[in-house]
C-alpha cells in the first residue's frame, strides 16, 4: 500500500468566510431546480460518517505498516492473517467510497448540470479538467468525456495561450480568491465568443487545496453590442474631433425650395472650424445663404438641388465671385431624402489658383525671355545630345531647327578640342552638383568659325540639363584690344606723369591738396608767383586762414559738400596775398577718400573789368533815365500846359461873365475848368502806374463780375462798328487787386484795340484759370503758382516785332500826334506788376494783338460788398462829430475844411504830423482822422496815426493822397479802419466817405 496517507474526497467547500464569495452566486443558484436547492440534511450527516470511516481506516492501514517495520521477524500464519485482515478493510473502505460517490454525485450532479446556461469546469491544481457540466458541452462544443483528462487552455485563444492566461487565472484565484474572467473564448468549431465568469479554488473539508472551479456565460451579443455603441460614440467623437480639427471646411445644409419645387436658397445647418477660415463667414449655422452673402451667385444654389435630388455625390472646383475666392468642393447627400440635406468637404484654393496664374504668367514670362535674341538657350540630355534650342543660340551657332530635328548634335559638336577637357569638366559638375558656375569659352559653328559665350547651365528634372548663352565675342574683342592698348598704357601714364608735373611746376593756376580739415598737404609754385606764399609758410596750415571774413561761410559750406563726394565747379572767393591784400580766385575741386584735390584762377582782373563795366552800365541807365527825364518832362509841361490854359481860361471868363451877370454860361466854363482837372489827375495817375508806386487799394475781386458790369462801357467806348465777346471760364479764381485799376486797364486795351481796326472789328474778352510751375514761371518772369489770365484780343492790323518790343515804354505810342501820350500801356504794366503779376503781348501783322494780364490767385473771400452810395446821396453829419485834418497844404486843408463844415461836421486842422498828434492825445472828441502820407517835419501820416491809435484803439483813418510810401498803400499793410483816397478827388465823393467811415465806427 505504500506509507502514503490516502485522500478522502468531500464536497467541495469554499475558502473561510470573508475570502471568498459562494461558488454559485444568487443569480446563477435562482436558475437551479427547487429539489436540487432542498437537499435533505441526511445526505450531509451520511457523508460526514464514511469520512469518518475512512479516516480510521486510513489510520489501522498506517498503525499496521508501522507494526511491520517494528516486527519484522512476525512469522508466516501471523502475516498472512494480517494480510486477510488488510484486505477486508481495503474491500469496506472501497463499498463505503462507492456508496459516498454515488451519494455525492447524485447531489452535485443535480445542481451543475442543471445550469445550462453556464459553463462550469473543475479543475485540479495542474489546470487538468476534472468536470464538465452540460453547460459548458453546450457554450464551448466539447463533451465532458473529450474534455475531462485534457488541460484546460484548449479553450483559451492562441494570445491567451501565448501569455500563459490559464496560470495566470489560477494564481490569482489561490492568491487573491478570485480570478475575474472577461474576455474571448475558443469554441470547439474555433469561432470565438466572450465569456463573463470567473475561477475560484476549490478547498476540501480538511482545508487542504484541492483543485478550481471555472464558471462561464457566453455574452457575446451583449459584448457585441456594447462594442458597437462604444465604436458609434468613438467614431461620433472621432468624427467631431476630426471635423474640428482638420483644416478641410465641413458643413452640413439644407435646401431650400419655393412653390414650384425650385431650388432659391440653402440653410446652413452645422460647420466645422475651419468653415469660418475658409470662407470668412461668421456664426453661419442656422442661417441661410443669401442672408450671408446677398450676391452669391445661383450656380451653388443649383449644383448643391441637384446632389440633394439626385443622392449623387460630385466633386468640383468654382470661383465665387460674391466671396472672391476659388473653393474646391466635394458634396454629397446626408440623412433621409425628405430632408434635402447636403454635406460639403471643401478647400479654399484662392492662393494656389493665385500661385497656378502667378506660375502661368511666369512661364509665359519665361517663353517671351527664351524668345530673346540677344540671349541663346537649349535644352541637352545626359548623352550631351541638344534636344532643343531659341532662335537666339540658332543664330549664334549658324545650326537650323531642321539640324535639331536630325537628333545627332550634341553639345561636343560646338566645341573646339582644346575646350574639350573643361567642358566635360563643366559637364560632370553638372551632374555633381545639378549647376555650373557661369563660364566663359569659345564655341564652334556651323561654318567653323569661333565664337566666344558666356554660359551657365542647370540640371532640370527628368534629368535635363538647360544652359543659357550669351554671345561675348565682342567684349572679347575689346578686352583684346584693351590688353594691347594696356602695353602702351604705362607709357602713356609716365609721359602723362611728367606733363602733370610739369603742369604742376609751370601752371599759372593755383593748386593745393588738403585734408577735409582744411589743412594744406601740397602747393605748386604758382602760390608764391600768384599771391607771394612760399611753399614752406602754407605747408600743414589752414587755408582758410587766408580766405576772406566775407566768404569764410560760404568756403566752409562749399568744402562741407566736398566731404560729401561732391564736385566743386568756378567758386569764387578772395584769397589774402603776403603783403595783405585779397585776390578774387575761382575754384574748380575734385575730392577723393581722403583728399581734397583743387586748381585756382586769378579773376581779379576779370572782377575788375566787370566792376568797371557796372559803372559804365550804370552811368549809361544813367544817362538813359535822365532822357527819358527830359522826354517824360517835355511831355509833361506839353501836357499840363494845356490842361492849365483850360482851366485858366474857364477861370478868367467865370470872373468876367460874373459882373456881367451873365450866370448862363458860367456853368459851362466850370464844366469845362473841372474836366480838365479830371484829365490832369488822369495823367498824374498814369505816371504813378508806370513808376509802380500809384497808390492802389485791392480788394479780392470777382473778375467775371468785374467784366460783366464793363462790358456795357466798352461797348459804348468802341462803338457799334466793333463786337465785343467775352468767354469768361466757369468758377474763375478770386483775385486781389484794385478793381479800378484793373477796369481802367481793360478799358484802355479795349481802346486800343478799337483803333486798331479803323474798318472795325471783333474784340475778344477772356478769363482762365492758369498755373504755372517754375520752368513756366521763369519764363515769364514771375514765382510760380496759380495765376488768372484776363485777356484782350483783336482783329486789327497787328504789329511788327521791333514795334511789340517797345510798348511798354513810356511815351512810346504808334498813334499820330495828339492822338495818345503814349503812357497807356506803360501805365497797365506797372499796375500790374505793382499787384505782383505779369502782362504779355502777342501780335502778328495782318491777324491782330492779344494782350495777356496774369494775375495771382487770392486764396481769401471774395469781396461781396455791396456798391457805395453816390456823392448826392451823402448823409448829414450827426450831433458833435469831429473830424481832424491834417495835411501841409492850406487850400486843400481849406477845401476838406470846407466840405466837412457844409456837411455839419466840427473841423479841426494841423499842418504837420507832430500838430496832428498833439490833438489825438488831447482827450478832444474825434470821430476821424483824414491825413495826407507824405507830412513835414519828420513824422509822415502813417507814422501819425499808428502812434494815436495807442492811445485811440479804434481811431478811423483815411489817408488822402496824390504819392504814397510803401507802408501806406492798401496791399495788406494797411491795418483794419485805414483806408486810403486819391487825389484829386470830387467833393461829393469825399463827403460820401467820411460819413461812411464815421456811420460804420
């Protein structure tokens, strides 16, 4: 029997309580049958007693073979009975095993095999299968008798196996109590299915180890699916993570159709991120298209109807005008068809068609660049054979297209033997390095002959090698001839270095070398022959030392721009000499990095001749002027005398018909005393004109009003034998001037004009705006800018160009004698120039004379003002107005006296500017002040006044005045409340002035 205690089979009991749960849980023992769970209590007691049985059995079995090593010398019979005896008990222990077996098996058999529905397998400690249920015949396929000896792991997958999961499951169920079972199966067909269970170890009643148990449940469908949720919410996640992480544009839309069925619009439903980013479309779900971009066009509305209808995908790429952008769109029909869904996957490819037309033009660009003659290009395969060429290396090499076309020229054939060796040289490195650094060699052409090019070439894809070429024959050619003219060039630079030296050495001229600090580093001889210097005293000194205090500034700006790179070219300034008098010197300069190189001409003698040839010039104008003197003051005394015999004429035959009471004709001499006067004050005003120092009042002027209310006067002036047509430009300029002054010169052209066409005529008045830039300017004499031109043609006789060149002079007139003074245009040419503009004349005999007046352009308002009262209208003076006048000449003291007490004004008078003062800081009311300019005793009329308005603030002034200084003239330095007349003046229109100027105070 051996001395090993033999092992009594119980039932199967679970680990103490709290390691282990029951070995059927609740859920799987409801399955069981009623009568399996109610096991009578009897079937326990009765095993409980063979195990006691068989324990004492076991224990005489061991006593007996301890007894037979103790006594060993039993004799035969003695042996032999107990032997009988051994096998009785072995014969009772083996009915009592049957009985409990059959006990046991009956029990247990009952409760696993009824749970069809698990799978239950016990094991023992080696992973051997010791029991199948029908439950695991039914899950797995296997018989209990095909799987009970076997081990266990033929269900487990060939992973499982791999990793040695069966061990793995019974060590955690010896070590932890439980080994949790999910995971894939083998069937015996070798299909798969996922088991849910679990394997726990089995205990004997005498605690000893003694096996496991496997429970399992086929949830395959459950595990099914489970997966297939898992993998819709991963692929819906995966989906979302996708579309809001990729760059390609999503959206989801959805038709819109009218009545008719007819597509008109589509709403957005649902849109990625980058929808916004390819589109620059905002916050579009929920809203409709049109409402997005009202101009989209209807393409995308109808293309996206027809997937929509059709459920059939299509792929294209548009441009949208309304978004300005390309899209490349793939579209496809989404969710059930009543609801005409659309989805769209889409790029926005703007910037590679922008790239594509950038590349289209920049290959057209390089087609046109291949089609220059001037620069040879061909195309070579790796065998050195030239599959292509231009018309430019064509006619460099002399070879046609229809030797390209034979596919036998190659690269070798252009080039001479002793170019051979580089050239493949340039060849290998070609293919080395996919280029060529540009490389000059000499060429073969058709005919034989050589010429030179320039080339460099590039390895294309596919292995194609391009090479540009240019023809450098002639550079060649010169760079030969510069090599020859360099062998005499050193020869040529020594006799050059000798003829400068000796220029040096024998120049008249004075030449330095300086630093940019003025120092001097070199002088020639001519210093000490020119200005007495030796080459030791200016050596290392500054020359500007000897430069005059008057042109040290402009020497050091003109040696600043030498620092700069600049050249100087005839500056001039004075040198002082060694005995301490100055030379003028002209200055050509070169500088250098680092030296100022200079040659200097003597020009005192030139300065000389010149100063001698301004007086001489001076004493000619001199001499000029007092000739036009005489002739001004010949016809001056002409004139006046005759005015004067008017007027004293008139006056004695008023003092003669006086006595004789005969009053009727004393108006008329009167009339006549006073037109007189009139056409005295006219001349005087046209000697100012021409002296430019008349005194003028401008104001800013309307020139198109101003001519449209002379126009009725020139009419009548010219007579009915002369149209007038005026053609003025819309919206003309303002301008500031006199505007009598400029109705009086447009009068006298118009008079002129008139007694150039004695058979009558079309005079012509035009107004344009003009400006002018300062080449323009220049040439006529004036600053640029804007002008207005008002100009005066005719239809007359013209004149000649000697007689166009003196019109402007005084007393120049082409009119017969006593027919015209000759101060008209003299007169129009200085009033003009004195309002800062310019008058031109333009004549051609036979086709008649324009004359042009450029006026600038005032950038202030115009004057709106309306026209003054006439003299009768004047107004009487009101209760205590005062009015002081001052002017150092007692009648016409005495006449404004005169008139300022018919009018009912207080007057007061003084006869210098010092008098006048007095009064004005008296505290004496004065209302106005009434001056003449040009007073005695060293205070003029302007002086006067500004000095009384210090204390008077708003003191009105009006200056009278037949000359006037510059600072009393009213072209902007007159001050707000001066204002200035002219004498002679009517008494009616002086009276209207001063209560105007006092009613407006």
């Amino acid at each position: 029997m051996g001395g090993r205690q033999p092992r009594h089979y119980v039932p199967p009991r679970l680990l103490p309580a709290g390691q282990q749960r029951p070995l059927l849980s609740r859920t799987q023992s409801a399955v069981l049958p009623t009568q399996v769970q109610e096991e009578p209590r009897s079937n326990c007691i009765r095993a409980q007693r063979i195990g006691t049985v068989e324990r004492n059995f076991c224990q005489r079995v061991a006593e007996t073979r301890v007894g037979n090593r103790i006594n060993r010398h039993m004799n035969e019979e003695e042996f032999e009975q107990l032997k009988r005896r051994t096998q009785k008990l072995e014969e009772e222990v083996s009915t009592l095993r049957a009985a409990n077996d059959t006990l046991r098996g009956d029990w247990h058999r009952a409760v696993v095999e009824s749970a069809i529905d698990f799978a239950i397998i016990v094991l023992n400690s080696h992973g051997m299968v010791r029991d199948w249920n029908h439950g695991a015949e039914r899950i797995l396929g296997w018989t209990a008798g095909e799987m009970i000896g076997r081990l266990a792991d033929v269900f487990f997958t060939p992973e499982d196996k791999l990793g040695q999961r069966l061990q793995t499951e019974m060590r955690l169920a010896s070590t932890e109590g439980r080994a949790e079972n999910e995971r894939w199966h083998l069937k015996k067909d070798g299909s798969r299915f996922w088991a849910s269970g679990q394997m726990m170890p089995l205990i004997n009643p005498d605690g000893f180890h003694d096996g496991y148990v496997k429970i399992l449940r086929d949830r395959t469908q459950e595990h099914l699916a489970g997966q297939e949720l898992q993998a819709a919410v991963s692929a819906q996640q995966r989906y979302r993570d996708v579309l809001a992480s990729t760059e390609v544009g999503f959206c989801v839309l959805e038709l819109i159709f009218d009545d008719k069925g007819i597509a008109i619009d589509y709403r957005f439903i649902e849109a990625n991120a980058a929808f916004e980013q390819q589109t620059g479309l905002k916050e579009a779900a929920g809203r409709t298209a049109i409402e997005l971009i009202p101009e989209l066009e209807l393409y995308w509305v109808r293309t996206y109807a027809d997937v929509a209808l059709s459920r059939q995908p299509v792929r294209f790429e548009h441009h949208s005008e309304a978004m300005g952008r390309w899209f490349d769109v793939y579209a496809f029909a989404v969710d059930e068809p009543k609801h005409h869904r659309v989805a769209l996957l889409f790029n926005d490819l703007t910037a590679r068609r922008e790239t594509e037309e950038a590349l289209r033009q920049s290959e057209a660009r390089f087609r046109t660049a291949l089609e220059i003659e001037t620069v040879g290009a061909l195309y070579f395969d790796m065998d050195g054979k030239i599959t292509d060429a231009n018309a430019g290396f064509l006619r460099m090499s002399g070879y046609t297209r229809e030797d390209l076309e034979h596919e036998t020229l190659t690269w070798q054939d252009l080039t001479p033997p002793e170019w051979l060796e580089d050239s493949v040289k340039a060849f290998d490195d070609l293919r080395a390095r996919g280029q060529t650094v540009p490389y000059e060699k000499e060429y073969l052409r058709k005919d034989g002959s050589r010429w030179w090019g320039l080339f460099a070439a590039k390895l294309l894809p596919g292995n194609v090698g391009f090479e540009f070429v240019l023809d450098i024959t002639d550079r060649k050619k010169a760079q030969e001839a510069l090599q020859e003219s360099n062998v005499s060039l050193e020869r040529r630079v020594e006799e050059r270095t000798a003829d400068r030296d000796r220029m040096w050495r024998l120049s008249t001229d004075i030449m330095l070398v300086a630093d940019f600090e003025a120092k001097i580093l070199a002088v020639n001889p001519a210093w000490t022959s020119q200005l007495g210097w030796s080459q030791e005293e200016l050596l290392q000194k500054d020359f500007l030392a000897l430069v005059h205090p008057d042109d040290l500034e402009p020497t050091l700006a003109e040696v600043h721009k030498l620092s700069e790179g600049q050249t100087t070219l005839r500056f001039e300034n004075r040198y002082r000499q060694n005995d301490g008098g100055y030379r003028w010197v002209s200055w050509t300069a070169v500088p250098d990095e680092q030296f100022i190189h200079a040659v200097g001409r003597d020009v005192q003698a030139e300065k000389d001749a010149e100063e001698a040839l301004r007086a001489t010039e001076d004493a000619l104008r001199q001499s000029q002027k007092m000739e036009a003197v005489g002739q001004l003051t010949g016809g001056i005394a002409h004139d006046f005398n005759n005015l004067l015999a008017g007027i004293s004429g008139s006056l004695e035959l008023i003092n003669i018909r006086l006595p004789q009471r005969r009053f009727e004709d004393v108006e008329r001499y009167a009339a006549a005393a006073l037109g007189a006067t009139k056409r005295a004050a006219a001349l005087t005003h046209r000697l100012l004109a021409f002296s430019r120092r008349q005194t003028l009042d401008p104001k800013p002027t309307d020139v198109n009003r101003l001519i449209e209310g002379l126009e009725d006067l020139v009419g009548r002036t010219v007579g009915p034998q002369v149209d007038i047509e005026v053609m003025a430009t819309a919206d003309s300029w303002p301008i500031l001037v006199d505007p009598n002054q400029l109705e009086n010169a447009i009068l006298n052209l118009c008079i002129n004009a008139r007694d150039a066409m004695p058979e009558g005529g079309r005079i012509t008045i035009d107004t344009s705006n003009r400006t002018f830039d300062k080449r323009g300017a220049r040439q006529r004499g004036m600053d640029p800018g804007d002008y207005v031109c008002v100009s005066v043609s005719d239809t007359g006789t013209g004149m000649a160009e000697d007689v166009l060149s003196k019109v402007f002079e005084p007393f120049f007139t082409t009119k017969p004698m006593g027919m015209g003074t000759g101060l008209g245009l003299s007169m129009i040419y200085g009033f003009i120039r004195q309002s800062g503009g310019q008058v031109r004349m333009d004549s051609i005999p036979g086709n008649g004379t324009t004359a042009e007046l450029l006026l600038p352009r005032h950038l202030g308002e115009q004057d709106n003002t309306p026209a003054k009262a006439q003299p009768a209208d004047a107004p009487r003076a009101g209760a205590g107005e005062t009015v002081l006048v001052v002017d150092d000449e007692p009648m016409v003291r005495m006449l404004v006296v005169e008139v300022l007490e018919d009018l009912g004004y207080a007057a007061l008078e003084a006869e210098d500017g010092a008098s006048g003062l007095e009064i004005l800081q008296s505290d004496k009311r004065i209302d106005l002040l009434v001056s003449d300019v040009g007073l005695p005793g060293g205070m003029n009329g302007r002086q006067m006044a500004d000095a009384a308005r210090q204390t008077r603030k708003n003191l009105k002034v009006l200056f009278i005045t037949g000359y006037a200084e510059k600072a009393a003239v009213g072209n902007g330095d007159l001050e707000p409340g001066m204002h200035v007349m002219t004498k002679p003046f009517a008494i009616e229109a002086l009276a209207t002035r001063i209560k105007q100027l006092i009613v407006d105070s």
